[in-house]
C-alpha cells in the first residue's frame, strides 16, 4: 500500500509538474492534459507492441506531447481563441488521434517488454518486490525531471517564462515575443504530461483511451495541497511540493478507495465526485489562506 | 533617429464612440533629445506613446527608427531599441520572482536561451549597479520584488531599463503614483541616468514646473495634435505663465480650464 501510495504519487506527480507549470508558471490555464496524457500512453503501446526501443518511443511520447501543447498554444495566439477553449480543442481532437494511434480502444502490454518489466528484471535478482521497484524507479524519474526543471527555470529562457506568467508587458518591453513563450512553456508542459501517460500505461499494464479522462483534477489537486507545503520563490521548493502535493493527493484517493469499499452505498465510479471535492475544499483554501494575509498586511511602508 | 510622419489614428472607428486620438502628427526627433510633454487628460500623449512602441499601430501615417519604417513591426521587435516607464510601479517588474531574476530577465533585450548566466560575477555586477539607488536594495537580491515599496519598484525599474541601453526611453508619468518624496528621487535619478548615458527621452507629465525645469525640448499636447513644440534658449526661458497664455493664444480659448489643461501638483 506505501509503495504504491508513492509510486503512483510520483507517476502522476510527472504530469502534476506539467500542470504546474501551464497553471502556475506560465498562467495559462490548459486543458491539453486530459488529450496529451492518453497520447503519450498511445505513442508508447503502439511502439511497444511493434517492438521499438523502449527509450526511443518514450522521446516519442515527450515529443508527441510537446506537439499537442504547441498546437494549443498557436490556436491561442494566432486565432486568439480563449486558452481554455483552445486547450479543449486539442484535447477532443486527440481523442481522434490517440484512437488512430493505438487502432483501437484498448491495447494490452501484458506479455510486452516495457521499461518497468526491464526495472524489475534488474532488481528482482537483489531483492526487491515488484512494487518496491516500481516505487523506486517512479521516484527515480521524477527527481530526474524535478532537476532538469530546477536548473530549466534557472536559465535566462526559463526567468523569461517565469516573468511571463507574471506580468507579460514586462517580456514585452524586454524584447521577447511572448506567443513564442507560450509555444515553448505549453509545449514543454504537455511533453511532460505524455512522458506521464506513457509510464502509466506500462505500469497498468494497457493504454485506453479513456485513460486520461480527468485527469486534470488530480494534477490541479496535486499542485494545490502542495502549495500548503513550502513557501518559498525557489524553483527547487515549488516544484518538490508539487511531487509531495501529488503523494499526499494520491494517499487521500487511496483513503477514498478504501472508504468506498466499506460504505455500502458509495460505488467506485463516485471516486472522481471526490476528486472534485478534494479540488473545491482545497480551493476554499487557498482563498481562505489569501484572505487572512491581506487582513494581517498593515502596509507596510 | 526617430520621425513620425502624418500620423493619425482613430479608436472605435464606424461607431457612435468613433474617436480621432491622435491627428496629423508630424515630429522629428534627434538622438539625445529629452523631451517634456504636457497636456490635459485625453489629450493623446499616452497614445503618442503606444504608437512609438508599437503597441498601436496608426490608422495612417509612417514611424520611422533610423530611417528603418517600422510602423507596423510588433511591438516587442521594437522594444529592443526602446525603454518604457508607465505610471502604475508594477508594470515594470515582476513581484513575484526574486530582484536577481528580474534584473537578470532585463539585463539583454530580446530572445532569450536556456543558458544560465545568473552567476557569482553577475550578482556582484547587479549589485554595484543598485547601489547607485542608494536604497539598500543591494542587500535583497533574493527578496520578491513583490515585497518592495512603489517608489523602490519604480527606480529599479528605471534602473533595469538604463541597464539595457535602449536608443530611446518612453516615461509616461512615471512618478505619478508615488508619493512626493519617491517622486522626486525617481525623477532626479531619471535625470541623472539620462545625463550618464546620454539617453533620447520623452517624458510625459502632469507637472508644469518639471515640464520647465527638465530637458532640451518640450511639447504642448491637446485633442490629439502637438500644438506647440519648443527647444533650445526658447525653451530655457519658459516659465508657467508664458506656458498658459502660449497655449490661449494657440487655442484662442478663453475658458480658464488651465487646472485640467496644465494641472500642477
Ligand atoms: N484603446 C483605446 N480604445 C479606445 N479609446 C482609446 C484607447 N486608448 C486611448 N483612447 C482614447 O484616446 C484619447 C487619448 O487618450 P490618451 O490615453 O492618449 O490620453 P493622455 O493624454 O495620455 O491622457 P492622461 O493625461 O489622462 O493620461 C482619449 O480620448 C482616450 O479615451
Ligand atoms: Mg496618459
């Protein structure tokens, strides 16, 4: 139950981090999510069952993904569709293509090399139970990603972006097309979500469509009660409360499972009314949290 | 360096809101110009503005940099020749990232690469600069500008402008919102970086004595035209009265509206 509790905290975390940024970086609120995360999944099984390299196609589940964010971000800019409206555009379109992609609904990887069948192949001879290698594997990648966006947002692009979310006549004035930003941050964003979608499918075993269908709530929770955690203005603390946001998310969910199972009449199609719920308090929050700062400030001078 | 030619733009064309902003703007201005500009509310000098920085492009009319048309180049192209203050103090920063991100964000204009060159060397750089605030400011390079008063903001501001070595500064009332203290130290270090690096200014604002007191050149603004443009002895001589009766002959208006026209503060 732990290790799964941690795995999945930092199997989703990866997407919750792609949320982060098109939410909180970039404020550009995207809903390319729900369409890039079963893309990365399709991209991976279609690749894996035709027996490509396992690295080749999770780049081209992050490039897939990439792609999907950038085609939300020009339909934003160039026909100034609202973001929202564009993001869920995008995503009903790769409802089509992620179909196209897998051929049909469902593809199973039961009996398919995948990264984490190798992971555990190589761990198993020293010990490890399945679920511990996962588990390690899950936080080994995320950390990879965490670093790589640590120093990312560190660079001169990555200040750049940064500001953007912040205050976009500031990019402006410096010279920087901030259509382009927007192409560069929700495409990264979106690439990080199908890297996301393609390591679920292996540890569920199958791609589905229907796999990313909300999937957005739990990365807006994730980096919601993260934002309970640390203050800070340092990358490296946003982005590991995002990680510890999304463990404690996926902890509660697993609580919600348990507590559905025992309450006769709750049914486990009610899990996703209770991620919402867990949105909404969390929201009330962060509001809440807001309200009393601007009460205690006296100005000061 | 910069020239506006017949320029014109109309807001809300073909409705009953339809409004000639800005009318037959002919201007030339030489590098190492500063220029005052007054002008009731609405007269058109923030519009001035937006169409030098391309925020607006004119109805008609050609703005031309060093002889290159760029009348209708984006406005973040043009910005890397060009610096802007606005009145509200946040516009120029961003309050949420750390006074070292922000300075390094406008330390060089135009695009930037995922490179890291927030170092050691440059902080050190970034500090010796802030010290010429003389606002302790050298001291919170990891403080959220966010955390910072009005006028720290808008010196800091002026200060990561000046950094980036634009051809030109645009400063629309860029003292307005603070209090008077702030004011007069943004504005006498406004003009001191401009003397430094010799900059070509526009300086908007609302007050007549400083429209006097600072730059080589100054303009008198009203319902969209330049109506009175004057440099040199002409200008050093000038005082508030002549200013006042100046713009009564221009007008022939009698009304005494000089409050709204030439508010001073
Ligand atoms: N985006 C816009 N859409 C419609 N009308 C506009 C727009 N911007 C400016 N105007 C109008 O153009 C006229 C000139 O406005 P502008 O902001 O240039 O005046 P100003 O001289 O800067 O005045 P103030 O001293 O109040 O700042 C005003 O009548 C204003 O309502
Ligand atoms: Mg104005």
């Amino acid at each position: 139950m732990f290790e799964s509790i941690i795995a999945e905290g930092c199997l989703y975390g990866i997407m919750a981090l792609g949320v982060f940024i098109t939410f909180r970086v970039l404020d550009f609120p995207d809903l390319t999510v729900d369409g890039s995360f079963p893309l990365g999944a399709a991209i991976m099984a279609a690749f894996l069952v035709k027996g490509y390299s396992l690295w080749l196609a999770l780049v081209l589940a992050f490039v897939g993904g990439t792609m999907a964010g950038m085609l939300t971000a020009v339909l934003h800019n160039e026909l100034k569709i609202p973001n929202l409206l564009a993001g869920i555009l995008t995503m009903i379109l790769l409802y089509s293509v992620n179909l196209r992609i897998l051929g049909t609904s469902n593809v199973s990887l039961l009996n398919v090399d995948t990264i984490l069948s190798r992971v555990f192949g190589f761990l198993k001879p020293i010990g490890f139970s399945r679920e511990m290698s996962y588990m390690l594997f899950f936080i080994l990648a995320i950390f990879i990603i965490k670093f790589i966006m640590d120093v990312f947002f560190r660079t001169d692009l990555g200040l750049t972006l940064g500001a953007l979310g912040n205050n976009q006549q500031m990019i402006i004035s410096q010279g920087v097309n901030p259509k382009l930003l927007k192409v560069i941050g929700v495409g990264f964003s979106n690439g990080l979500v199908a890297i996301s979608g393609a390591l679920t499918a292996q540890y569920q075993n199958f791609a589905d469509v229907g796999l990313g269908q909300g999937i957005i709530i739990a990365g807006l929770a994730s980096v919601m009660i993260g934002e309970f955690l640390f203050r800070s203005n340092r990358i490296g603390w946003l982005t590991l409360n995002v990680i510890l946001g999304s463990i404690i998310f996926h902890g509660v969910m697993y609580g919600a499972r348990l507590a559905i199972f025992e309450i006769p009449f709750l049914e486990s199609s009610d899990l996703k009314a209770v991620q919402v719920l867990l949105v909404i308090i969390c929201l009330a929050g962060v509001l809440a949290r807001e309200h009393q700062r601007k009460k205690g400030k006296e100005k000061p001078r | 360096m910069i020239s506006l030619k017949n320029i014109a733009i109309v807001f809300n064309k073909g409705t009953p809101d339809e409004n000639l902003a800005l009318n037959n703007i002919n201007l030339s201005i030489k590098e190492g110009d500063f220029i005052t500009i007054i002008g009731s509310n609405g007269a058109g000098k923030s519009t001035l503005f937006n169409i030098i920085s391309g925020s607006y492009f004119p109805t008609s009319g050609t703005v031309s940099i060093n002889n290159i048309d760029v009348t209708r180049h984006a406005e973040y192209k043009r910005a890397k020749y060009i610096g802007r203050i606005f009145q509200n103090p946040l516009m120029g920063t961003a309050g949420n990232m750390s006074l070292e991100d922000n300075m390094m964000i406008s330390y060089k204009k135009g695009f930037k690469w995922p490179i890291l060159s927030l170092n050691q060397k440059m902080r050190q750089f970034f500090q010796d600069e802030l010290k010429q605030l003389d606002m302790g400011l050298e001291n919170r390079l990891r403080d959220n500008v966010g955390l910072f008063s009005g006028g720290q903001r808008q010196a800091l501001t002026l200060l990561m402008m000046v950094l980036s070595q634009p051809a030109l500064i645009l400063l629309d009332e860029h003292t307005a919102a603070l209090d008077p203290k702030n004011a007069a130290l943004v504005l006498e270090l406004t003009s001191h970086f401009v003397k430094k690096y010799n900059l070509t200014t526009m300086m908007i604002t609302h007050n007549m004595n400083h429209a006097i007191e600072y730059g080589n050149r100054l303009f008198m603004m009203d319902k969209g035209e330049v109506i009175f443009d004057v440099q040199g002895e002409e200008k050093k001589a000038l005082t508030q009265a002549r200013l006042i009766e100046k713009f009564h002959e221009i007008r022939h208006s009698e009304f005494d509206n000089d409050k709204v026209l030439l508010s001073q503060d």
